[in-house]
C-alpha cells in the first residue's frame, strides 16, 4: 500500500507513503480519489510530505482530486510539499489554482473556510 487514508471528521486526509508519485503509483492514488468521492468524501487532504519527486501522472492524480472535490461542492487541499513538488507546482501555475497549506493543521482550516 502507498498511501494511508485518515477519515477526520467530515474531511479525510490522504498520505502519500512513497518517495515518487508516478506512473507506477498514481493510478492507485486516483482510485482512493474516485472510491472516496463514490462515498461521499469531498473534503480532502493530501499530504506529500514523504514524496519528493512528481512527475504529470501524479499531477493528473491531484488535479482529479481536485476537481472530483470541486464538482461535488466539496474542497481539497495539499501539504508536505516538497521543494520539488512545490518547483513543479509552481511551474504548471497550480500554485494558483489549489488550496496549499504548509502543514495538515493549515491545510484543514483552508477547507474549514
């Protein structure tokens, strides 16, 4: 298993076990996307403190995420970024469309506002 999956609440925070979000592990984090949206999970954290590395697979994975949240009336959230990943964040101008916190305490009281 790559990724932890924390109910809190209303909100469930999602955490990344790997150090590379990819080709190999991103259509495992899409399915716990899509499996908690089915139940109604649409408050979401993800924390990516132990990735250090994301290539466009595990972009796509937040991105549907996000989106997933979105459609639903519901929110997401990252945290743990990674320099790399926050690089890579940045330079796809993401930075401006998802919720970032700097830890999971910040990154739930975005999806309480």
């Amino acid at each position: 298993m790559n990724f932890s999956i924390d109910p809190q609440g209303r909100v469930v925070v999602v955490r990344t076990i790997v150090e590379k979000l990819d080709a190999s592990n991103a259509p495992e984090l899409k399915a716990h996307f899509l499996q908690l949206n089915k139940v109604g999970s649409n408050y979401i954290v993800l924390d990516l403190s132990k990735t250090k590395y994301c290539d466009s697979s595990g972009l796509s994975a937040v991105l549907i995420a996000n989106r997933l949240c979105k459609d639903t009336n519901g929110k997401f959230a990252l945290t743990g970024l990674q320099p790399n990943v926050m690089k890579l964040i940045e330079i796809a101008q993401l930075d401006k469309v998802l919720m970032i916190g700097n830890t999971t305490d910040a990154a739930l009281d975005l999806l309480a506002r």
